[in-house]
C-alpha cells in the first residue's frame, strides 16, 4: 500500500491563467521509499540533530507524482552555519547513470529528507536536484519530508511544491522569489 499526500492547489501566476509551473496535486511514496529513507536515516543521522536526504525517482503524470524509488545522497550541513552544506554531485550522478541502466523508466522526481520540517537550505537543494530532471519535463520536482520519529501514528510523508511568485512592481520582467508550499 503507498502512502499519498495531497497538496494544496495555491500555484503562483504571471497571470490570472498562466501559472510559471504546473500544479502538483497529489504525491504517492511507495513503501519501498520509506523502508530506503528510514534505513538511511538509521545509518547516518540516528542519534544526532542531523538529517538524511535522498532522491525519489518515479514518473509523474497530469499533477499526480509517483515516487516508486529513491536512493540516498551523501550529504552533510555545518551545525554553525546553516547557509553551508555539502551534497555529492558526483555521487547523484554515478547513482543516476547505474539507475537509468536497470529502471530506464525511471526518473528524478524530487528529492526527500528526514526533516522533520522544512529548513533554510531546502530551496537550494531543490534547485540542484530540479539540474537532474530530464529536459522537457513538465511537472517540477517535489519534496518530500519523511518523518523517520519512532511511535508516529499518521502518515509519515509531507509533500512540498515550489511556489514561484513573481513581483511585477520590479521593472524588466519582475522579481521572481520561490517558497515550498505543501
């Protein structure tokens, strides 16, 4: 059985009709993901205040995003400074290439961390992920917290999509800021 999470339908826009991305409307984390995000929390992050992030890979179609797999990232944030954190691009890389050889439908669909809430670097994260996605997809990539807490009885997953707001009070073609919004 996978686990769903709606997410709210509050998309940005240029224009009353226009939104900048398409809406995502419902995310479903497979049981694999979870059991994969747990066992990476347990092997890096269990006892101490850091957190585990990882890529989901799936399909998405017409709003609604399958993550069916996903693999961990080495990853790492400066305890002092939370502007600081290391992610291993060649590491994604590698992992991608061996994924497309066996799962060739499969593709980055977002990315996944072990939260428990949103932190500062997670936009940053998402724009480094969102290079992975193969061109000419549509929908954006999602993120998803996985609370890994023990003695949790709801579902365990929030879903986030980037919002992108565009201020046209700025002259030449505005000023775009992004959020995560579930």
């Amino acid at each position: 059985m996978a686990t769903t999470t709606t997410t709210n339908s509050n998309e940005a826009s240029t224009s009353p009709s226009t939104p900048l991305l398409p809406e995502v409307t419902e995310v479903t984390i497979h049981p694999l993901v979870l059991l994969s995000a747990t066992d990476h929390y347990h092997r890096v992050a269990r006892g101490t205040r850091k957190r585990a992030v990882g890529v989901l890979l799936g399909s998405s179609s017409r709003g609604a995003v399958d993550a069916t797999n996903s693999f961990a990232v080495p990853f790492e944030e400066d305890s002092k400074n939370s502007e600081v954190f290391y992610l291993d691009h060649n590491y994604l890389e590698n992992m991608l290439a061996m994924f497309r050889k066996v799962h060739a439908k499969e593709r980055v669909v977002g990315f996944y961390s072990t939260g428990p809430q949103i932190r500062s670097n997670d936009l940053r994260i998402f724009d480094l992920v969102k290079r992975f996605v193969p061109q000419g997809t549509i929908t954006p990539p999602v993120f998803v917290i996985i609370d890994v807490r023990p003695g949790r009885e709801s579902i365990p997953t929030t879903a986030y999509r980037v919002v992108e707001e565009v201020d046209s009070n700025v002259p030449s073609a505005g000023s775009v800021a992004s959020s995560l919004n579930k």
